[in-house]
C-alpha cells in the first residue's frame, strides 16, 4: 500500500524513468549527492528515480530541485521507501 506524499505520482511512477539509483541505509547528504552526480550524467529532460529510506530526503529533494531549477516530477512513499522522481533541466 502507498501513502502519498504531496505532488505523489502515484506507486508506478512517471511513465518513463531513464535512470533508477538505490541510496537506501544512506542519511542526507548522500542521497542528495548521489543523485546530482547522476544527474551530471543524464541528458536534459531525461528523468531519474531515486529510491530512499532517508524520512528527510522527502523534504531534501523538495529543496534540491528548487535550488537546482531541476524539476521535481513527484514523490511517493512504499513502506519504509521513499521514491523521487526528477527531470534533468
């Protein structure tokens, strides 16, 4: 079952997702870390899913993306996980 955080896309996500990074057990500011470095290798537009068991990445990633102008497609939480979804401006 899936509790919905706001700005949710609901537990399957957006329809493409280009690239998919595992930061769970990691505390902030890997996950952040990890997710720009990722996205430094990504093409604008394309869209990355990172999957976290961090209660605060929810907020850091609110954060991240209107610091970073990258756009924050959603968020969604599955059990213990937390999911993000962000497009590569």
């Amino acid at each position: 079952m899936s509790d919905k955080v706001d700005g949710a896309t609901g537990p399957a996500g957006p329809a493409r997702v280009d690239r998919e990074i595992d930061t769970r057990g990691l505390s902030c500011p890997l996950p952040i870390l990890r997710a720009k470095k990722a996205l430094a290798d990504m093409q604008s537009g394309q869209v990355l899913k990172i999957v976290a068991t961090d209660p605060g990445s929810v907020r850091d990633f609110q954060a991240f993306a209107r610091q970073t102008g990258n756009t924050l497609l959603g968020q969604d939480t599955v059990g213990k996980e937390f999911l993000h979804y962000l497009q590569r401006r």
